[in-house]
C-alpha cells in the first residue's frame, strides 16, 4: 500500500465507530479495526468475501446494506443486537448504510457500527439506583406511618378479648392479632431496605464472605441433596464491601436457590472478573466488575414471572414475603453494582451479582 493508503488505513483504525466497505456485488473491500472487534472476524478473513458468508444470513447488517443500495439512501438502525462468537455477551450496536459512489453510479456501500452496550450497561445502572432509592423512600415513609396505628389496633384487639367471655366471639380479636402481627411481620421486612441506611464500607475478600455464607448455611434443612460448586477466579482483587449487607444479599439469593431446587440439585458459586468491561486499553470512563453467578438446577423462572421477581412482594412461595430480591437489589445498587436472572437452558436459574471494583484495585 502506498504512505497515503497507510496513513489512510492508520486514521480508518483509530476510529472508535466501525467502518466497511463493500463493492457493487456485495464483496467486503474495506474493514477498519473497530468494524473487526465488534463483528469478531478479523479484516484479512473477510476481504473480498460476500458479508453473508461470514455473518450468515440472519445478520441484522445484510437487510440494511441491501436496502441502501436499493433505495440509494442512507438507512440506520438503532440498538441492534449483534451476536458474538465463543459465547461472549451480545454486544449492542447502532448500525447505518449508505451508498457510494462516483456521480449518479453506485458502485458499493458504507456500514458504519457504533458499539452502545457500555452507554447501555450505565444507562439500566442509573435506572436501578434511581428506583431502588425511590423505592427504598416510600418503604420508610410508609413503615413509619403504619406501625404506629397498627400498634393501637393491636392494642385495642387484646383489651377487648379481656372483655369477651363469649367464646364464640373471642375468636374475633384473635384474628385481628394474627393479622396484624403479620402485617408487622411484613414491615419489619420492608425496614431491611432503610435500617442502618448507610454502607460500611472496608476491604473485603468475597470468596471469604462466600465461605463462611456456606458454612453458617449448609447445614440448614433442605440442603442435604444438594451439592455444592465452587468456582472462584483466585485473580479477583479485594474488594470495597459492606460485608454484612453482602452476606445478607448472598444468602438471600442461595436460600432462593435452594428452595427452588426442593430436595436436590447442583448449586455453583462462579466469581470472575467481568471481560464486558475491559474491552478497551483505555481505562477512563471504563467501569471494571467483577461477578458472582449463583447457578441453581431448580424449578427455574417462567417466562410470565421474570420482569417481576425484583419487585418488593412478588412471591411465587406460600411462605414467601417477596422482599427478598428487592432487598438484594436495593443494597447490591447502593454498593453501584447490578442484579440481573438469567434462564439456564438446562431450566434452572442464574443469578448475577456485578460489583464494580475499585480504581487502583
Ligand atoms: N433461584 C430461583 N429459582 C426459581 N425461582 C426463583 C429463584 N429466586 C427467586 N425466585 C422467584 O422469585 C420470587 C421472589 O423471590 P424473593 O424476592 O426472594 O421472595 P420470596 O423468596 O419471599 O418469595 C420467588 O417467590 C420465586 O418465585
Ligand atoms: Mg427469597
């Protein structure tokens, strides 16, 4: 190649936006570094290659350049998903195509790729902050304004059982205990959102927290048919934790694990740190995570329910309060970290728990 064609090459490379170019019959002549990373394939696989022969035919980017061409305009589509290879995260990217040429002839077309997911990951973080905090508001306000005309309610239900001889109607006050003990049950829960509100934050190996978690717990009914995995990545730093909150989300999450596998299963325990955050050399405004995958072989998560089970008193169990994802979620936020279920295939249930590390960790 020529110096310019090099210094050409050099500037199409150190775009953050991913480029190429393919000719009137659809071959790729053209793919810039980023266009590479963000498809998986590298330049000299793809060159002189038809694009459907190396993204398959299904790609959200055939459809695109081929109504380009068509229409001679440019066409864009936002927040595609775009597959990738290995088993690596879908990335999300924002897709456009334009035609080219010399006058009137169009000879060709231009893809560009713009990755979003890291401005996607910030984005659905700020939305869990922002109504894990609102949420978190109301659950005070609310226990607050309630306990107290609980308590007289209760009151006056006992002074009238003392008045009551009737046998027939004692019951009456006993049902108005009961119920409102379990409303005090409840609020009790709603208080773990608000109760010592502030984080104490130290120095906290997880795989510690993971230990001792297992081994307070694994002696508890119900544990017995199951067995225990863990995966820890020994390289994961230590991290900046509220140990107590963070043992209280973990074993809020593997109590739910447990109990969704009934007598037996497989529960694994995976740390390692988060490869969707360290894409780039460049560490400014990069966040570096890392991840517990809690993996359960139970009755799993259907379809209807996963939007809800983050929601405070959505329960599935007869027992259940259904505070306690919405718990997990509010002190995993507060730590600016992440919560997401996933479905496994094998029909159990993964629980994902990011936790950003610190810089200079
Ligand atoms: N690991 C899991 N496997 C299957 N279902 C789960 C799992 N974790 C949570 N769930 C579902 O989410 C619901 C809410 O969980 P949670 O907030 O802990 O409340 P609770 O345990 O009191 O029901 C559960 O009732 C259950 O239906
Ligand atoms: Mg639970």
């Amino acid at each position: 190649m020529t110096g310019a064609g090099d210094r050409l090459r050099a500037i199409l490379d150190s775009l953050r936006v991913g480029v190429i170019a393919i000719d009137a019959n659809g071959r790729t002549e053209l793919q810039n570094a980023e266009a590479s990373r963000i498809l998986g394939v590298s330049a000299t696989a793809t060159r002189g290659r038809k694009l459907e022969a190396y993204l398959g035919p299904e790609h959200p980017a055939l459809s695109l350049f081929a109504e380009a061409l068509r229409n001679q305009r440019e066409v864009s589509a936002h927040a595609c998903t775009l597959p990738q290879p290995f088993g690596k995260e879908p990335l999300i990217v924002d897709l456009a195509a334009s035609p080219i040429g010399v006058g009137d002839e169009v000879d060709g077309a231009v893809l560009t790729l713009r990755d979003r997911t890291i401005g996607s990951e910030l984005e659905s973080l700020m939305d869990q902050r922002a109504l894990s905090e609102l949420f978190s508001q109301l659950a005070a306000g609310f226990a607050h304004e309630v306990r107290n005309p609980l308590g007289g309610i209760r009151g006056c239900s006992e002074l009238l059982s003392d008045k009551l001889n009737d046998s027939e109607l004692q019951r009456y006050p006993e049902l108005i205990r009961d119920e409102t003990d379990r409303i005090l049950r409840l609020l009790d829960g709603l208080s773990e959102f608000t109760r010592g509100g502030d984080l104490r934050l130290q120095p906290v190996n997880l795989h510690q927290v993971l230990d001792k978690l297992l081994e307070l717990h694994s002696h508890a009914a119900g544990w017995r048919g199951v067995e225990v995995v863990r995966e820890y990545d020994p390289s994961i730093p230590e991290l900046e934790l509220d140990p107590d909150r963070m043992t209280q989300v973990f074993l809020n999450l593997v109590r739910n694990a447990v109990q969704a596998m009934g007598d037996r299963g497989r529960l694994v325990l995976r740390t390692r740190m988060d490869a969707q955050f360290q894409i780039s050399s460049d560490e400014k405004g990069r966040l570096r995570m890392v991840r517990v995958d809690i993996d359960d072989t139970g009755h799993g998560i259907s379809e209807k329910d996963m939007p809800h089970i983050f929601t405070p008193f959505f329960t599935r169990r007869e027992q259940g309060t259904g505070l306690g994802l919405a718990v997990s979620q509010h002190w995993v936020v507060r730590h600016g970290g992440r919560i997401q279920a996933f479905h496994l295939p094998e029909g159990g249930t993964r629980m994902r728990v990011q936790l950003p590390v610190r810089r200079g960790a």
